[in-house]
C-alpha cells in the first residue's frame, strides 16, 4: 500500500493550487481520473480555433494571485480585456446589467420596468413569491418588469431549474448590485462596471493557467489516469484504480454528493440538486459582430442562454463562439439534434448571416452551476465538517458546492493548506528552474 501525508483528488485549479501551496518538502501525492490535467479548464485547438470547455476568463481581485501564474506563463502570451457585454431583448441591443440600463428598453417596456421598480414592494406582494427565494429577492429589489423582462428567464434558463427553489443569496458577490438611485443615475451617467469588468485571457486558452499551476510540481508526484473508488474514512485509507493509499489528510475538489457517496456516508440524495450544461464550440468562415466579448439571450425561445466571441477577445479573421445551454441534471442531451437549432437560432438573433460553419467541437459541464438553498448548505456545512474532522477536506466549486470563481478556488486550496500545515505560501515565490 503506498502513503502518503496529503493526499489530493484531482487535477484542476483547486487541487493543483493545494499542491502548489504546501509547504516545501511535503510529502503528497496527486491523483487524476482523467488523462489530462485542468478539469473544466481544458482547452481545444482545432481548425485553427482555440476554444475552452467553456469561457473561462479570470477576473483577478488579488494582484499577488495573478502575478504568481504570470510568473510560470510564457511573457507577453496573455490578453488584458476590458469586457464589453450586452442583452439582446425584443430585437434590442441593451447593456449588460440589465436593470442599470432600461432606459434602453423600447419606450412603454421602459415605463414598465421604472414604474414596477417605483411600486416593487406592491408587485413582489402581488406575485406571492417566497420572500427568501431568488426569486423573492429580484421582485423585492427591482420589481415585476425588470425581473419578468430578464432576470428570472435569463436565470431560468442558465440554472435550468425554477429561481423560487434558489436561495436569495445563490449567487452571492456575483450578482451586480444595484439600488433605485443607481438605476437612476445610469440614465445620464452610465457605469456598468462588474466584478468581471475586466479579465485576461492566454493565447493558449485557459490550459495556460493550468501549465502554470503544474510549473513548479514534479511529474512523478502527479498520477493520471487514477480513478478515486472508495474511502475508508476510519482507517484513513483511499482505494483507487491502482490500489490502495493511505493518508493523514485528503483534500477533494469532487462534487460533494459524489464524494459522500465515495465515503460512504449515507445522506439524502435530494438535497444537492445542479444543473448541467451543453456547450458548443463553434467555428465560422468569416467574421461576425464585433462589438461584444459576450451577449446573454433571456428569449425562452431561444435555446441558449449565452453566446461568446472568441475571435472578438483574439482579434482573428473567423467568428468563433462558445454557446451555453442549460438542462436540468436529469435532462436528456442530444448533441447532433440540437445542433441545427443552434445554428437557426444564431441567424435569427443576427449573430450569423449567411456564414459557414467549418469545425465544431461539444462538451457536456454536469455538474455545472449548483443550486444553493437552504437545505443543501444546511446538510453540506454539518457534513463537511464532520469529514473534516477525519482528516477529508472538500474545497472548489464543486466540492464547496457553491457559485465561486476560480480565483477563489486558489485562494481557498492556499487558506486550507495553511490551516492544516500552519504554514502560508509566500506567492512572491519565483518559479523553480525547469
């Protein structure tokens, strides 16, 4: 049986940042159940085009963080973008938040949404919506017009799943803030600024970060191709495709459900509800609209419910996308069928006109968003700590079962190693010789 001290569970940002950050002269061992490191954060060169499993694009709130991949990057190979972003609604072109911008709006949808805004107490009251809710939440803060017109079939559509089962709070820091007076001040003096305002992006894809990540690690540390069985959590022993290991900690950035079930651990399965996402990556012969790096599509009729422009971020000569459509967990996915529609719906919104498609790729993201509410974080958080406690430690998106970016997910892997070896990664640390 091999041991080891920290045992980690797979290769993406969370469990190659827990490597990274450990002290030096650890004693760890990696194990991926895929070929390939990165997780969600893969990239696909094909045709010409460079397209990620989905748009990863890093939105950076801690310069040592960036500064840290940088330094393991190749120079000069990384995009700096000030995102530009919009909704098209009714035929309209409208800036990205929605509600900072409805006086955008064709005149009597404006007069809706600043009328139902004035009187939203009045209107969250009639629609009887759970106070506590998401859902709850947008009527009370923006009124009906503003949440009808975008807000709930927009997120509808992303988290497949009714906004009334969501906790008011699912999106937490991610949801542009905005009050009545700041609605009101973007008619004259418009600032749209996000958490997202601007990101960068590697020539390579979002597998640059990933390569960086990997930069100071040993290979022989790192085993892929591994697949996590079980774990005995009494005995602090993880059985994989290749046998036995034992560990004093484990750290796991799987889905939580998934990584009771390894344990052992029985739970009600009905608490943890996601959804999944189909993404098609799509490759054109001549280059489409220029004026946005994404658009979001709340129209129920359409069956995406985000487009992004590739060639817009790289500055190229083709129109390359990436398409995102929400299913539910249990949903099924037809990858060929949906394709058509795809297309139909890119020409009808004037995304597409008359072009040809010349390479195509798809990836199904399950899970992809989480649903938090209240019951979920009430099980995970006992939960959680009760497997902490025998040494097992679930951190990321997925294994924190929350809505995060992936900075958090390395500021989280650095905070966890220091709580467990008392020892804080200087991330002013210069790369190891290769």
């Amino acid at each position: 049986m091999r041991n080891t001290d920290t045992l980690i569970i797979g290769a993406g940002m969370s469990g190659l940042a827990t490597a990274n950050f450990l002290p030096p002269g650890s004693d760890w061992l990696l194990v991926e159940a895929d070929d390939s490191p990165g997780g969600y954060c893969k990239t696909v060169v094909q045709d010409g085009f460079v397209w990620d499993y989905s748009g990863h694009f890093f939105h950076f709130r801690h310069p040592e963080i960036e500064h840290y991949l940088r330094a393991r990057m190749p120079a000069d190979e990384v995009f700096s973008v000030q995102k530009r972003s919009s909704i098209l609604i009714g035929g309209r072109r409208v800036d990205f938040p929605f509600q900072k911008n409805i006086h955008q709006l064709a005149h009597e949808d404006f007069l809706d949404c600043l009328h139902d805004l004035y009187f939203r107490e009045e209107s969250a009251e009639a629609a009887g919506v759970e106070a506590d809710s998401f859902l709850g939440m947008l009527y009370a803060r923006f009124g009906r017009g503003i949440t009808e017109r975008f807000l709930r079939p927009y997120n509808e559509k992303l988290y497949a799943t009714p906004l009334d089962q969501l906790d008011r709070d699912a999106m937490g820091r991610f949801f542009p803030k905005a009050d009545v007076a700041d609605i009101i001040r973007n008619f004259k003096n418009p600032d749209n600024a996000s958490y997202n305002a601007h990101f960068t992006y590697p020539k390579g894809g979002a597998i640059e970060y990933v390569r960086a990540l990997l930069h100071d690690l040993p290979n022989d540390r790192i085993a892929y191709g591994e697949r996590l069985l079980s774990i005995d959590v009494e005995r602090r022993v993880a059985t994989t495709t290749a046998g036995e290991i034992g560990f004093r900690n484990l750290v796991s950035s799987a889905p939580f459900p998934k990584l009771l079930q390894i344990c052992g651990v029985e739970h009600d399965a009905s608490l943890y509800s996601w959804n999944k996402v189909l993404v098609y990556n799509l490759g054109f012969d001549r280059k489409g609209p220029k004026d946005d790096h994404w658009v979001y599509i709340p129209e129920r009729d359409t069956v995406f419910y985000r487009v992004g422009f590739y060639d817009n971020i790289f500055d190229t000569p083709r129109m390359s996308l990436y398409i995102e459509i929400g299913l539910g967990k249990d949903d099924p996915v037809d990858i060929e069928g949906t394709l058509p529609r795809v297309l139909e719906d890119l020409r009808r919104c004037g995304i597409s006109d008359g072009h040809e498609l010349v390479s195509w790729h798809s990836i199904v993201l399950d899970p992809a968003y989480v649903h938090v509410e209240s019951r979920s974080q009430a099980d995970f958080l006992a939960r959680r700590e009760t497997l902490a406690a025998a040494g097992v430690h679930s951190i990321g998106r997925y294994g924190g079962w929350k809505y995060c970016s992936i900075e958090d997910n390395l500021i989280e892997a650095r905070e966890l190693v220091e709580q467990l070896s008392g020892h804080r990664f200087d991330l002013s640390t210069p790369p190891r010789s290769a």
